[in-house]
C-alpha cells in the first residue's frame, strides 16, 4: 500500500449481495476498498481494516453494488430538454443508479443526422460526459444513432475517437434488417457495442422495429423488449428470447406485463443471466428517479424470484453483458456501492421479504469509485437504519 493511497472500510455490514446470479449472497460483513477499488471482502476480524481514510458503519444494513441503468438517453450535463428537467441524473443516484449507458443522446435539440455530424456529435457527448460526472454517476455516453449510407470507415473512426456504444438502432434512418446487420457487424469489428429499438413506435416520428428486424440486426442488446413504451405481440418477445442470446433488456417505460413474460421465458430456458434492466428516461413519461428501484420490487414481487437475483438483473448481469469494471462485489471490481435497508414499516421481516412483497428498500448511503456520493436518499421511502460515517 502506497502512502498516498486511499482507503475506505465497509464494517458491520448486516447482508453483501454480490450481483452474482450464481451466488448472489456473500457470507461476508466487511469490504475493504483501495483507490476506488475493492481490495478484500470478509469478516472485519480476519481483514486489514487499519490506518482507513474513511470508515463507513453500515449498521447492520445490506450492501449492494451501485445500480446500473443499462438505458438512458442523455444530451448534457445533468440537463433534459425531454421534460425541461434539470438534475434528474442526481435524482436517480437518489435512487441507487451509480452508472447509466446511453442508448443514443437522441434529444439533442437539432440533432444532426449527417454522418459527419452524427459522428461529431457522438465524439463531443462521448467527451463531455467522460470529463463531467452529475453528482459522481458514471455516463457512459457518445452513441451515434444509425443512419443510412454509413460505411465501415465511419465505425473505425468513431471506434479510434474513443465511441464504445451505438444509440438504438431503429431510430435513426436505418429500419431495415439488412443494413443493420452489416452496421452492427461493423461496429462490432471495431469494438462498438450495439442495442436496437424494440417494439412499436416511442414518439411521433419513429418506427416500429419487429422481431424480424431485431433478430436480423443481431445487435448485442435487445434493448427494452418490452417496448419503449409499446411492446411487440407475445409469441414475438417469446421468439426472440428463444431465437437470440443477446441480452434481454427490460426497462420502466416498457410494458410491464411484456416484462413480465419476457422475465419468465428467460427463466424457462435457464438463461436470466441475460436479464439486465433499463428505464429508458427520460421518456414520454418523464424521469422516474426510482425507476431501477422500481423494476427490481416488480419483478420480484409478480415475476417470483427471490430479490438478491432480481439485483442481478441491475448490477452483475448488466456489467457483464456490457462488459463494465462494476456492478459485481468482487477484487479489483470498481469501489461503487448502494448501503440499503428495509424501508419504515414496510412489511416483511428482513429488506429481501419486504421487497419480494412490492416494496421499494430505503437508500441510506451510495458510493461510487470508494467515494460516499449521497447520503440518507431523498427520494427513496426513510430506510429503518441508517449507515453513518465514522469520525477518524
Ligand atoms: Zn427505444
């Protein structure tokens, strides 16, 4: 340990969910992180806890890896034009989010839709939010929307700009299954992630995106197949869950019950670790700070599975399929956590019964890169305890 090294301890720790799907509980009340990363778990007694720079007391109350927003739509700052909004991202680390990935800055007022421009874009937003973090939340942004008559030239160069992601396919130009695929391929060449638009129309002026489209693009995401916000027909959701093994993402401003039946298909073919969760914000429906929160109680609660699984869906599964240095509480994994409890009066005996009744958890602290970010969440319901910061 070098001498100007940062060191955070995580003691009194009452629940560690991993983000692991296979083991999603650790028999663990202690982490101890590093310059933002995560050096040791365990018992506190068997850990090197001296000489921290912070000591967090967790109080007994369950600590989880930062929530991650696998569907955002960004466009600067901590701004959105979408609903006049300002501070929505500091609202959602509110809500436990400590990472989101942009599906396309398709807000941008005058959004260009020149490829230069296009490009130009993707690389500032890229930048911008690379350089500025709203309240700590990592944004990973900077995903061209495709549009007709790019060629594979344009993937390389955004790819050597320092662009990972592409925005939805689908709500650009590019609608047919044809040219996605080779624009997919392409970007997959050069180490751009993709997603597609799934389901019908999200506002005026887009399209619908069938099963045969997304299943022809072949994109690493299907992004909300559950709709944004209209969902395709049953046997559609059930056929690309049966007929891909892309990831399966399901947001807030989806359809529930296509979630739902989408969550359950995965189940039936053994495969939820392809579930990630989304919300898609800000939408038509505005931004919903909680709305991760929100998917997890869901579908714990109507999709019968135990909560430490559905965080899964928002953390590990997320970070693998997108391949992030978060999400699961494991070495050398980045330092970003949620310290959560079971909110006042809520009913069920511990914070996983009372979510798998409905209930959202109560945020009491979150921490990104081994930094405490916010503390007792404003926007959550009052957790019953609250972790504490020790004086040094
Ligand atoms: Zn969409």
């Amino acid at each position: 340990m070098s001498e100007h090294s940062n060191k955070l301890v995580i003691r009194n720790i009452g629940l560690l969910l991993s983000g692991k799907l296979e083991q999603p509980i650790l028999d663990a009340d202690c982490v101890v992180c590093i310059d933002g990363r995560i050096a040791e778990i365990g018992r506190e007694n068997e850990l090197d806890v001296d000489r921290a720079d912070t000591i967090v007391d967790a109080k007994g109350v369950t600590v989880a890896p930062g929530l991650i927003d696998s569907h955002v739509h960004p466009v600067i700052g901590d701004y959105t034009p979408r609903q006049q909004q300002l501070n929505w991202i500091d609202s959602c680390l509110h809500g436990g989010v400590t990472t989101m990935i942009s599906a396309g800055e398709v807000h941008v007022p005058g959004r260009p839709k020149d490829i230069v421009g296009l490009k130009a874009m993707a690389i500032a937003s890229q930048r911008c939010y690379e350089n500025f973090r709203p309240s700590g939340v990592k944004i990973l942004a900077g995903a061209p929307v495709l549009e007709e008559g790019m060629v594979e030239e344009d993937f390389k160069d955004l790819a050597d700009a320092g662009v990972t992601l592409l925005g939805e396919v689908g709500l650009g130009s590019v609608k047919t299954g044809e040219t996605a695929r080779q624009m997919v391929k392409w970007a997959r060449k050069y180490g751009i992630q993709s997603t597609i638009h799934t389901g019908g129309p999200s506002i005026p002026g887009s399209g619908l995106i069938d099963k045969d489209v997304v299943l022809a693009a072949d994109a690493d995401i299907i992004g909300h197949i559950n709709g944004g916000h209209t969902a395709l027909p049953d046997d559609q959701i059930v056929c690309l869950c049966e007929q891909c093994q892309r990831a399966i993402e399901l947001v807030h401003n989806g359809n529930e019950r296509s979630a739902l039946l989408a969550l359950r298909t995965a189940s039936e073919l053994n495969q939820l670790e392809r579930v990630i969760l989304g919300t898609d914000a800000p939408a038509g429906s505005g931004v919903q700070p909680l709305g991760i929160l929100r998917m997890i109680a869901m579908l714990s609660a109507l999709g019968d599975v135990p909560a430490e699984t559905a965080f899964c869906f928002a953390t590990g599964n997320t970070a693998r399929m997108r391949e992030l240095d978060s999400g699961i509480i494991e070495h050398d994994k980045a330092a970003d956590f949620i310290l959560i409890d079971r909110a006042q009066h809520a009913p069920g005996r511990t914070i996983l019964e009372s979510i798998r009744q409905g209930n959202l958890p109560g945020v009491g602290m979150t921490i990104i890169d081994g930094v405490v970010r916010s503390h007792r969440s404003r926007n959550t319901p009052p957790a019953t305890t609250l972790p504490e910061l020790v004086g040094l």
